[in-house]
C-alpha cells in the first residue's frame, strides 16, 4: 500500500467518523446551533410577554384597539351591538393566548437546543 493510499483510507475513515458523529446528533435531536437557539429564546420570551399582554387588553375591552377587531356592518346593527363587539374583543384575545402558548412552546424548544448544544461541548473527541 503506497502512500497516497494510506492517507486516502484515513481521509475516507475520518469522514465516516465526522459523518457518524453529526448523524448521531441528529438522532439526539441537535437541530441548530448555540446562536440561532439563544435568538430564538430572547424571541419567544419578547413574543410571550407582547402577546399576553395585547390579550390581556383585548380581553378588557381596550378602546385602544378597537380598530383591530374585525367588526362588520351587520355587527353594529344588531340589537345588542356592545355584547356582540365584546365577544369579537374576546375572540381576539383568546387568539393571541394562543399565539402566546406557541411562543412558550417555540421558546422551549430552544431551551432543550441550548442544553444539547451545552453537552456538545462537553464531548470528548
């Protein structure tokens, strides 16, 4: 065996050996990176806290917002119009609650990214 053969085999094996490793931490559920995990955490607590506290005002009747209920014609000429806009400002709120709990969800993800990305680095080579 010459050479150039002895160091093609190795270069063959540390490739099999650097493939093994990234396949094995796809299998442990590593999917990004330090940085782009931290991002997403900073990101998923300003959506929580931004969301729940637009929910809160939606679910208080908020004048502030009530160009963004989507209220219609039929709507304000309704016998009872203030309960039928109240359950629009209510609807409104329970969806961005919803938005919120995904953000926690999203922000929890990127948590267990970060401690996978933390024990990575503590792998020994």
């Amino acid at each position: 065996m010459t050479n150039t053969d002895r160091s093609l085999t190795q270069f063959d094996q540390q490739q099999d050996s650097f493939l093994l490793e990234y396949i094995s931490l796809i299998m442990r559920g590593l999917i990004c990176g330090p940085k782009v995990a931290a991002c997403g955490m900073v990101l998923s607590a300003w959506g929580v806290i931004m969301l729940a506290m637009v929910g809160i005002f939606f679910s208080t009747h908020s004048a502030v917002l009530f160009e963004d209920v989507p209220v219609t014609k039929d709507d304000l000429k309704d016998t009872d119009p203030p309960h039928r806009i109240y359950a629009l400002y209510n609807k409104v709120g329970y969806n961005c609650f919803i938005a919120a709990g995904i953000y926690v969800l999203f922000g929890l993800f990127s948590c267990c990214q970060m401690k996978l990305n933390k024990r990575k680095e503590y792998l020994v080579h």
